[in-house]
C-alpha cells in the first residue's frame, strides 16, 4: 500500500503538555512519524509519496469555518502580543460560562476554542496541521480512484478535535474531513473505526446527529481515562443518528482477549452497515508500553487488528492517530498495515 507523508509535520515541535500539575515536554512529538515513517520504509510497505495541497473547503464541511480560519492566526497572534513559548489556553468556557462571545485576546481565544490545554502551538505547527490535513486527502484520493487502501501518516492527529474545537493533540480531524470528503464523492454510507487507546470525541462529537457516517470507538473507560467527558457506552448517536455511534469503553488492564472482542463486535456491526469505504483512526496507545495509556496490547496482536479489518472486503483508509511508545510505535502501526495486507 502507499504511505502519504510530509516532512512538515517537524515543525511542530518543542510543544510543553500539562499533566498533573506539571508542564512537560509533550508526549505527541516529532519522532513519533518519522518511527513510523523508517519502518514504513524497512518493512516494505510500499511507496512513500507527498501530499498534494488543498483548500480549506474540505475542513469547512466539518469544522465551523470561524474555528478553521483561526487556527492559521495563532502563532502570529501570539508574537505579537509578546507571549512566548508553547501558545496555550488557560480559560475555558465550561458550564454557566458564556460559549457564544469569543473574547478579543489570543490567550483566552485559544482556551475558547479548547476543550483542554493539549493541543498547543508553536512557530510550526499552523504547517504542520495543514500538512496533516492534505495528506489525509491525499491518501483518501488514493482510495477513491481505485485503491484497495492507503496510509496517511498523519500527524498532527485528529480525532480528539471536535466541529469548533481543538485539544487533546489534534487541531483538524483528519479523518472526518475525509469521510465527509468520501460523501462528497458520491459515497453512501462511510464507517469510521476508531482504535485509538483515547475516545475519539471530535468525531462523535462531529457527526452525532447523522446516519450516514457510523462511528465506531475502541478506549478507555472516560469514567477514568482521558478525555473523560464523552465516550460513554449510552452514547448512540441522536435523530438521524440514533444507533450510528457506537462505544466500546474498557477497563484499564485490557488486552487482546478483551480488545479483540469488542474488535470482533464493531466489525459486525460495520460490516451490518455495510458502508461504501472504511476509515480506521489508527492509534497505537493501546500498546502495553505506551507512557500516558493503560491497555496491554503486544506488538504481536497489531497484524491482528489488520487481519481482521482486512475481512470485511472494503476499501479501507488507515489516518494516523495517537501512540507514544517511540520505539515501538512504527513495528505497532507498520504491524497493523502488514497484517492488513497478508
Ligand atoms: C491523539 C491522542 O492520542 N491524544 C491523547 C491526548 C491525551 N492527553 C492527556 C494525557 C494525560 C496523560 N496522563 C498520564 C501521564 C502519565 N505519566
Ligand atoms: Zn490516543
């Protein structure tokens, strides 16, 4: 299969994370893609080819258009207010705050369009994003004109990002701009799988009220694990969407037995929906190394997840997501893409 890269997600580096009362130097680094991108290369994966550049039409058809024309603002903003490092919120609106006035200063416009302090930006990180974003479309093409299926090494990652919200590491959600992209072409129905160790909430968040993009999400329970407050197993979807969004939380501690089970379930209720193409938000946090995540999947049990996946028969779209564990992250993803291919 091909792989879709762009070095310019490098540039978004040097980020500070909060975690526990401390700021640290953030776990979604620049050696995560390039882990992934050496094995993707080792392993024989196939070619690696750039992006092409897009608009910002496609991100507009799933984000709020004042929230996308934002994002490429903040680091100039940022400067020019004379703040320096990691631009971050620090206020936020929550309940019994007022979420419909977006205030005039850079600071607090980025902790209006936060849900946390984890996606913060640097002099890079507006090329980055845009880079992650064309190379999700790009690989999407792959897929559309033909392709069994393609990798978008995307990073930043996506799923965390909601219609006018960023956090968790993830500015534009890659993967619901292109199954909105993929609708957009004339397909019927999209399933988006979300593997990733963390509740993909942008993406439920995104498309809650609607029947034709199922989404599927694997993690960790939310009543203990990050991002807390979405992710619950009574969230189906609303209206339209009532019974296309699907969660699968799990307890700390799950390995394969567990995972693959609640695997083997989403994979019949996708297969059930019978959607023109699959999308998989692959993260690879689900590791038993992984230093912020508390699953126990092995390096074996990732071929495994390809395998299955591969069953279905569909036109599949991997949009990298989270994971880590460095060392092991690109044996973890590239695991996952072989497996798929055998
Ligand atoms: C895309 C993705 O995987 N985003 C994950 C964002 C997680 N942010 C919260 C991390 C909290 C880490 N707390 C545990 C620290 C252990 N030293
Ligand atoms: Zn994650």
């Amino acid at each position: 299969m091909k792989t879709v890269y762009s070095p310019l997600h490098a540039g978004h580096s040097g980020q500070m994370e909060l975690v526990t009362s401390a700021i640290v130097p953030g776990f979604e680094k620049p050696s995560r893609a390039e882990f992934i991108r050496a094995r993707v290369e080792s392993e024989k994966l196939g070619p690696i080819i750039g992006p092409v550049e897009h608009d910002l039409a496609a991100a507009k058809r799933v984000h709020e258009a004042h929230y996308i024309d934002f994002l490429p603002t903040v680091w100039p903003e940022w400067v020019a207010a004379g703040f320096t490092g990691s631009a971050m919120g620090f206020t936020w609106p929550t309940r019994g705050l007022r979420g419909d006035v977006p205030p005039k200063r850079i600071d607090a416009l980025l902790g209006y369009y936060s849900f946390d302090a984890g996606a913060t930006f640097v002099e890079g990180t507006w090329a980055a994003i845009k880079s992650s974003y064309d190379v999700a479309l790009t690989a999407a093409a792959l897929v559309k004109g033909g392709e069994r299926t393609a990798f978008a090494l995307c990073r930043p990652p996506g799923h965390h990002a909601g219609a006018a919200f960023m956090g968790g590491y993830c500015f534009i959600n890659n993967a619901a701009v292109v199954a909105q992209w993929f609708r957009d072409q004339g397909a019927k129905r999209v399933s988006i799988l979300d593997v990733d160790y963390h509740h993909g909430n942008g993406t439920q968040e995104i498309f809650y009220r609607r029947g034709d993009i199922q989404v599927l999400n694997l993690h960790g329970d939310p009543m203990v694990e990050y991002p807390f407050f979405l992710g619950h197993a009574d969230e189906r979807g609303e209206g339209d969407g009532e019974g296309f969004n699907i969660n699968y939380p799990m307890p700390f501690g799950t390995n394969w037995d567990g995972w693959g089970a609640s695997l083997e379930d989403a994979c019949a209720k996708l297969a059930a929906y019978a959607p023109d193409v699959v999308i998989v938000s692959l993260g690879v946090d689900t590791f038993e190394k992984d230093p912020i995540s508390q699953f126990k999947l092995k390096s074996v049990d990732y071929p495994k997840i390809g395998r299955r996946i591969a069953r279905l028969g569909l036109p599949t779209l991997f949009v990298m997501e989270g994971g880590y564990a460095v060392e092991e992250i690109g044996i973890n993803a590239v695991g996952v893409l072989t497996g798929f291919e055998d």
